[in-house]
C-alpha cells in the first residue's frame, strides 16, 4: 500500500477508534450512574452515603488503599454471599450484573492502580501460628476480637476469623493490609518506623498463619 494511501486510510481508522472509545466511555458511565443507584438502595444504610463506612459497624468500601488491593473477585463474592456471623447480608437477588455495577461504582473512587493480581499472586504465608497467636493477642485482638470476630464482639475492626473473609481473601491481600493499614481508618500500618509495630515480614505471616487455623465460623 502507498504512503497516499495509508494516509488517507488513517484518517476513517482513527475516527473509528475514537467513535469505539468514546461508546465504551459512556458505557462505563452507565454502569457507574446503575451501580450508584444500586448502592443507594443496598448498601448506604450501613456503609453511608459516600461509601466511607462507620467505625464499629460497617467498613469503608471507597478507601483507596481496598480498592487498589482487593480483586473485582472479592468485592463481588463478598456482596454476592454477604458474611454469616457479620452484619453484612446476601445480595445474591442482585444477580451478577447488578453486583458488578455496584463494584463499577466503588472503583469510581480515587484510588491507585489495582494492584489486586500481583497481591494474590504473592506466595502463601510459612508462619508459625503459634508465635502468631501472640501477636495477634498482643495487638490484633484488641480491634478484631480475640477469634476474629470484629465488630460481633464489640471490637472497631471488621471480622477476620470468619469464613466469609478468609475463604475470599488471600494471603497477600493480608499480608499487605497489615502492613500498610488503610488510610483514614482505624487500620494503621503494623510495618515500618510509622508502623504501630515495627513487625517484620516473618512476624506477619505468622499471624497470616494464625489466621487460618481460626475456627471458621459460619
């Protein structure tokens, strides 16, 4: 093909382009306004109007540092099957499109990249839980609840001993929680000289493996 040609090929080619970008624009634009609407209607009465959650009862589902670790996995499995023992209910009648539009919603928030893939990739904790237990006695329990019962045992943290968090949260997506803690909570980094403790990278999977030897309650 000649230069003249492809010249005037590029032109209809980026009109196209642009015509394609600019409907998956308004198509994410539509599913954010649906998921917004949803969220009014499912989910503000706990989590509060602007997603930031309240201490003690419901967590914050618009804080930048969940939504650049956690998967659009585990936000919809999390709405989809609720968490039994927790204040957080079912929302499967929802069906999957309506879910995946209220995560459109949340990822509208300011947030960093979604790191999610390269956390879950991380490797699987190899800690002692026994040492874990300590640390998570020592400094985990007094928010979470000695079993991880977070807010049922009248703690400011959310539940961690449950099955509905531990069967959907992997080991890199703890291991980055503790250490770095979530901005504008009660969840402070563990990790560092601005740490509340200084825990070293081994301390914290031993906590990871403390976590899941928990009775796993419904």
């Amino acid at each position: 093909m000649s230069t003249k040609a492809r010249t005037k090929l590029a032109g209809p080619v980026a009109l196209a382009l642009l015509a394609v970008a600019a409907r998956a624009a308004a198509d994410d634009g539509a599913l954010i306004k649906k998921g917004e609407q949803l969220y009014d209607q499912n989910c503000s009465v706990c989590h509060q109007a602007d997603a930031i959650g309240k201490p003690g009862f419901a967590p914050s589902l618009s804080n930048p540092e969940l939504l650049s670790v956690a998967s659009d996995k585990f936000l919809m499995s999390t709405i989809r099957d609720g968490r039994a023992g927790t204040g957080m209910p079912p929302f499967s009648h929802l069906g999957r499109e309506n879910v995946r539009a209220i995560v459109a919603y949340l990822r509208s928030h300011p947030h960093p990249p979604n790191r999610s893939a390269a956390i879950d990739a991380q490797p699987q904790s190899h800690g002692d839980p026994r040492l874990g237990k300590q640390w998570f006695n020592d400094i985990c329990a007094t928010c979470h609840g000695v079993n991880g019962d977070g807010y049922a045992a009248g703690g400011t943290g959310t539940a961690i001993g449950t099955s509905g968090f531990l069967s959907k949260a992997s080991d890199g997506f703890i291991r980055t929680t503790i250490k770095h803690g979530r901005s504008n909570t009660r969840m402070l980094g563990f990790q560092g000289a601005d740490g509340l403790a200084n825990l070293s990278d081994q301390e914290i999977d031993d906590i990871i493996a403390y976590l899941r030897t928990l009775p796993r309650q419904p």
